[in-house]
C-alpha cells in the first residue's frame, strides 16, 4: 500500500503564508515610504513670496509741462512666508505705467537673498519720460491728475530660485503687478497704502 502523502496545498501552505507576510510588510514600507515622502513635500514645498505696495508719489505730477524727468519714487514691501526655504532675486527692474503709456522704467535692486519668514523693504527711484503735453494720452492724464484720481501700474519683473537646504530649485521668471491710484499731487491714495500686489509665475 502506498504511503499516505498530504495533499499539494496542504505542501504549498506555509509557502504561500511566507509570500503573503512577506508582501504585506511591503505594502506596509511602501505604505509607510510614501507618508514620509507627502510630509515631507508639504513642509518643504515653497510658498510664492508676497509683495505690498507701501507707497508711491511723483512730486509736483500736476505741473503743466507733464511728468518728463521727475522723480519716480516708490516702496514696495517683500515677505518670504516659508519657514525652510529661502529666495534667491536676481536684479528686478520696475516699469510705471498709465494705461499703455510708459511713464518710466529702470532697475531698482541688485541680487539679494531673502532669508526664510524674512522681509525686505524694495525702494526704487526712477526719472519720468512721460505722458507730455506732446503725447495722445495727456489729455486725459491731465484731466485724470485735476479730478484728483489717476489709475497708474506699477510692474515689477525678475528672477527668482528657491533654496532648500543643500538644493536649489529651477529658476522662475517672476512679475509683480501693482495696481493704484494716485492723488491730484503725485501721491499715493490712501486706500491703497499697504495693498497686496498680484504676483506671477
């Protein structure tokens, strides 16, 4: 009489116990991995800095020869709200404008690195070439400035870079968007003191 043999899955069984503990503690490190991995990207994933116009004037604006090589002053305030990660600028260069007419550009800082939760003040000068009696758009400036309210931009372009740590990410061409009005006398309406500039990436 043959000798008595188990049957081939009750052979296989702790074969199979092994693969299935075995992919279980996998899933497990995978599992585990990929938690580490989402925490981590959230704590260093960088935040988009902000900018506030804090002021703006253009002195003695309502003069009638117009606004060419006055002073163009203004301030714009600069927060990185990251905890880890810093900024790297290089030169931004600022542009005012009244509607399509450029009023003066030109660059206003050198690279500086903007350290983690930091703030930097940005304060450019720059010399007017425009609008003149001579120009299309003076005659509504003009109107605009003696009604007491005139819609200007201010635009400000560079190249940023996000440190982490011991890396750095892939440079971004950056603009910053200033929207505001300006009063009769070439200062900055009050209601737009400490306003929150759009920024693009």
């Amino acid at each position: 009489m043959p000798p008595h043999r188990l049957p081939l899955y009750h052979r296989q069984r702790p074969v199979v116990r092994c693969v299935n503990f075995l992919c279980a503690v996998l899933l497990t490190l995978v599992l585990i991995a990929g938690i580490i991995l989402f925490v981590l990207w959230l704590s260093l994933r960088p935040h988009r800095p902000r900018f506030y116009l804090t002021d703006f004037s253009i002195p003695t604006a309502n003069r009638q020869s117009g606004l060419a090589n006055l002073p163009v002053r203004f301030a714009v305030g600069e927060h990185n709200p990251n905890q880890k990660i810093g900024i790297y600028y290089e030169e931004i260069v600022a542009s005012v404008y009244y509607g399509d007419q450029l009023v003066a550009k030109g660059p206003v800082m050198q690279p500086f690195y903007q350290a983690p939760k930091g703030d930097t003040p940005l304060l450019g000068q720059l010399t007017a070439t425009g609008p003149t009696p001579t120009d299309p758009a003076w005659g509504r400036f003009s109107g605009e400035l003696s009604a007491g309210t005139v819609a200007m931009r201010l635009l400000l372009t560079s190249t940023v870079q996000f440190k982490v740590k011991m890396w750095d990410t892939k440079h971004h061409n950056m603009k910053v968007e200033c929207d505001f009005r300006m009063n009769g006398d070439g200062t900055l309406q009050q209601q737009d003191k400490n306003s929150q500039c759009v920024l693009y990436f």
